[in-house]
C-alpha cells in the first residue's frame, strides 16, 4: 500500500513565514502532508481547540524555534508552546529544530521584551531535554536538515500514516478495522470501570495536609582526611509540601532515577541546617511510597516508555490535575 504520512509544521509565524514555505514544500517533495496553521496568524482559545484536533489526525510534528517565543495565550503560554506540550502529551513523534545562534537573528525577527526572551530560553531548555534536537542557522540549510531527520523518523518510527481506499486490496480490512475499533472502545470503557473501582478504594488514603516521616543518608567529602562522611538525616513532613517542591521538575518529564534524586535533594534541604555541599539519597522503600502515593491521589502517572537512545525507561509526568494543583501552590498571589 501506497502510505503517506501527515506532518504538522508548528512555529511562530510572522517571523518564520519563509522557513515555513521552504519546509512545508520540503515535506510534499518528500511524498507527505503538510499541515499547518497558516490560516490562522492571529490565533485564539477557541480556534487552538481545533488545532488540537489536526494535531490528532497528524503522524509526526515538526517545530521550528527561531527568535520570538510567539503570541500568549490566556494562561501566559505561547500557543506554539502549548502546541508542543499538546503533541508530547499524545505521543506524537516530535523533530524539533532551534536556532544555533540567536545573536545573529536580525532585530525585527527577535523578542525584544525581557520576559518574552526569559519564556523562549526555556521553551527551548524545555524541547531539548531528553530529546534529540536539530540547530540551524540559514534558511537555505533548513529544508536539508528537514529532509534528513524526517526520512530518518519515519524509518525508525513508522507511524500509521494515510493510505488512499482504493488502493487497499482486501474489503476484509474494513470489516476487521471496525471490529478493532469496537474492540478497542471496549477496552477504554473496561479500563473505565477499573479505574473507578480504584478510586472507590481510596476513600482512606492520606490527604496532602497529613505528613509522613522521610529519612535518608547524607555524604559529603571531607577533603582534609581524605574520606567520605555518611551521616542520616530525617524529617516529618506533610504531602503538599512535598509535591509543591517537587512538582516543577515534572514538567521536564525526568526518569525514575533522576526523579528519585531530585526528591532527594528537595527534601533534604527542608531539614533544619542542612547543607549543601554534599549529596543527599532517600531511603528507598520511602521513596516508592511517595511514586505510588501521589499516583493513588491523581497527580501523577509513571509511564514506560522509550527513550531517546532506543531504550525502556520509567518516566515521570504530572496529569491535569497534579498540574492545577503545581499552579496553584506555586504562583505568586497578590
């Protein structure tokens, strides 16, 4: 079967308007389907509603970041940026290209509000975290770069793609394609149900006021003597102060490991003196307990899946409602 594949192009636009043309003419000579936002410039809550759902119907998505962070939406958030976040969530194979050199963008092409700029810098920190990225420079060396990684992705992650009704041999295939799809709403409303079991379940769990007892060991090179010193450290601490100090570092999505380190040091540096200079590791039984725990209350999920080296890993992610929950415990009230 002839396959082709849908891409969506996701950028700023004013400033980009000709790395778009040559890209998206890149993604048609290479047999694929564009789809981008040209018809909406200026974009809006209610329109970005329905490029959530092109983004849906699309295989791959492509972005470009070169020297603006692009308009705001309602929540403060570029909406190229919620694009992005958009697509991560679904699992959509992302190809992500930056500028290499941001100083050499003309001025006209470049954020010259201070905050826009401070927003940009850490989208951009924010695409290339656990991921490979692509630099570019000049707009004729773009729609190489496009071609290559591209033909590369959909080699090594061929997605479902779009294959034209005449050209598929077998009528059976409808028949078993429809049969797949019963099957598989039946499987979401199971997993439904399931899930609804388990909330029913959870009528005693400990809320975010209740504290639990954390404890770990502490190291820290003593340079004098030339040896390590291990001393444990403890703490009674309450289930909101935890998330709020851990919840931002999941917006990165970070591993098992690096979530386990990242709690470690958090929670650590609540205990009265603590210092700094050493490393500090949770006791890890207690550590299970907080993954599994702010799982059970709805404000994670731990997913396995692939890393950017072609391996397995647990990786952290905050669901909508962990999320509302980080917004609210960190943003700055009046």
């Amino acid at each position: 079967m002839n396959k082709r594949y849908q891409v969506f192009v996701s950028s700023t636009y004013a400033d980009l308007k000709e790395e778009r043309a040559k890209v998206i003419q890149t993604i048609m000579e290479l047999d694929c389907i564009p789809a981008g936002m040209e018809i909406f410039p200026a974009i809006d809550e209610e329109q970005f509603d329905f490029i959530k759902k092109v983004i849906d119907d699309c295989d791959y998505y492509l972005l470009i970041i070169g020297g603006r962070y692009g308009s705001l939406s309602e929540d403060g958030i570029s909406y190229t940026e919620k694009e992005y976040d958009y697509a991560n969530q679904k699992n959509t194979k992302i190809i992500a290209f930056i500028h290499a050199n941001p100083d050499e963008i003309s001025f006209g092409k470049s954020e010259k509000d201070s905050e826009l700029r401070m927003k940009l810098e850490e989208f951009k920190k924010k695409v290339a975290t656990n991921r490979l990225v692509k630099f570019w420079n000049r707009l004729d060396e773009l729609p190489g770069l496009v071609a290559l990684s591209l033909s590369k992705t959909i080699k090594t992650y061929p997605a479902i793609g779009w294959t034209r009704a005449n050209s598929i041999a077998d009528p059976n295939l409808y028949k078993q394609l429809s049969e797949l799809q019963k099957q598989n709403q039946e499987l979401k409303e199971f997993a439904l149900e399931q899930q609804n079991l388990v909330k029913s379940d959870q009528v005693d769990l400990a809320d975010l006021d209740d504290k639990i007892n954390i404890s770990g060991k502490y190291r820290i090179w003593d340079k004098w003597n030339k040896r390590e010193i291990i001393s444990d450290w403890k703490i009674s601490i309450s289930w909101k102060q935890i998330f709020s100090l851990f919840s931002p570092y999941l917006i990165d999505h970070p591993n098992d490991v690096n979530a386990k380190s990242i709690l470690s040091t958090v929670i650590h540096a609540t205990v009265p003196d603590a210092r700094t200079s050493g490393t500090a590791t949770i006791d890890d039984q207690e550590f299970q307990t907080i993954k599994i725990h702010f799982k059970a209350l709805g404000l994670t999920d731990i997913k396995y899946t692939q890393t950017t080296k072609g391996g397995m890993a647990l990786f952290w992610y905050l669901t909508p409602k962990g999320e509302n929950l980080m917004i609210n415990l960190r943003s700055v009230k009046k």
